[in-house]
C-alpha cells in the first residue's frame, strides 16, 4: 500500500515539474516577445536624443544596441547602407528584431512607453500625452530647427533676421500656451512624468543651448519645468554625462 502511494506521489512530483519547467518557458517566451532586442541608430544631440532619454528612464538600456551614425559621414557606402534601414538617410531609426524600423523620433518613444508599459498616463491625460508628443515634433522642431540654422550654422552678415524674428515669434507662442498648459503641475500629463515629457524636453533642452536661453528666459514655468527634467538622473545621464 506504501509503495503504491510512493509511485502515485512521484508522479504528482513529475507532472509538477513538468508544469512548472514549461510554465517558465511560456514565461520566457511571453517576455521575449514583449521585449525585443532593438537596435538605436543615432547622434549626437539629435532628435535620437529622446529615444535614448527614454530608455534611460525605462532602464532598459540592455535591450537597445546603440549605434552612432553621422548622417553628414563622408563615407557615402556607409549612408547608402543606412538608407536601407531609413530611406531619408536621417536619425533617428529604430530597429526591431524582425527588422520593422520606426523612422520618426516621436513614435519610437510612443511605441517604447507602450512596449514596457511605463510612463503612460492615465486615460484622462491622454490628450495631453498625444497632443504634445505630435505638437513638439511637428511645430517646435522646425521652428528650432530654423533657428538654429540661422543662430548656429549661419554667419552673422548672412542670417535672415525675418525668419528669425517669424520663428521667435512662434517659439513666444508655444511658450504661452505651454505655461497656461503647465500651470499648477509639474509635468505635461499633471505630476506624473511620461514620455511625452521625454520628447517635448528634448525642444526645452535644445532651446537652451542656444544664446544663453534667450528663448526660455521669459517663461519662468517652463524654466522651472526645465530644472525638474535636468534633476533627473537618467536626463544627466543622456545630456551630460554623454555615457554611450
């Protein structure tokens, strides 16, 4: 009678490993498929440069190849390479380990928050979420990407104080509606960081660099924005301590 016992117990301990040993392998599979190995083309203080934020405030780096890629390289097999992967030849892109690439900086942080499912809001800020990821890459990068042609690229004698006087104008714009926006919290979806934080910092940072921050300097709640996202480690880690 005991060894009858003994043989049905031992195969519960059977079955029981072998449901535990294939529940670890769904499990694996399930994250695997969830989190894929991606590659990250980009450079320095381009647009990439909120994708890589982003991933730094996920702590996913080890799920994200790195690679630098100058889109100005006088090595044109190398770029006639990289257009295989973007057909513009510009940064940033992003690769997923069935080789379907994402070409636009904004939707790879939309797709990464969604991916790991962290720095989302809730439902009732979604319109805030989606309303600024779209409003910073489609209106603030080219009017700082105007001016920075201009303030930057461009010599003095040369530079089209039209287009730079147009394009402060609108940058004024953004900064009164960002305020009415950011007015009494701290972030854009309320006190709640996301990535939407991620990828409208990226236009404060930028607007920063240039002449001291003249952009920024009327606009006390959007330089106190601006020091809540230099406060964050993973911000320094992307923008200052320029870890690759």
């Amino acid at each position: 009678m005991h060894g009858k016992h003994l043989v049905i117990f031992s195969g519960f301990g059977i079955l029981a490993v072998a449901f535990a040993v294939l529940y670890k392998r769904k499990k694996w599979s399930l994250q695997k498929t969830k989190k894929k190995e991606m590659t990250l083309y980009w450079f320095d203080n381009f647009r990439s440069r909120r994708c890589e934020w982003l991933i730094a405030e996920l702590g996913v780096q080890s799920d994200v190849e790195l690679v630098c890629l100058n889109p100005q390289d006088p090595n044109q097999e190398k770029l006639a390479n990289y257009r295989k992967v973007h057909p513009h030849g510009t940064i940033p892109a992003m690769k997923l380990d069935d080789e379907t690439v994402i070409i636009e900086s904004g939707a790879i942080c939309l797709y990464l928050a969604d991916l790991y499912g962290r720095l989302v809001p809730d439902l009732s800020q979604k319109h805030n979420y989606y309303n600024f990821v779209l409003y910073a890459c489609s209106t603030l990068d080219e009017i700082l990407e105007n001016l920075y042609h201009q303030w930057i690229d461009t010599l003095l004698e040369d530079q089209d104080t039209e287009l730079i006087d147009k394009n402060v104008r609108k940058f004024q714009t953004f900064g009164r509606y960002f305020t009415k926006v950011l007015t009494g919290k701290q972030y854009i979806c309320g006190n709640r960081f996301t990535a939407a934080d991620c990828v409208l910092g990226y236009n404060i940072w930028w607007a920063s660099t240039m002449r001291s921050g003249v952009l920024l300097n009327e606009f006390p709640i959007l330089l106190d924005y601006y020091d809540r996202l230099q406060c964050r480690s993973a911000f320094q880690r992307t923008f200052t301590e320029e870890l690759k």
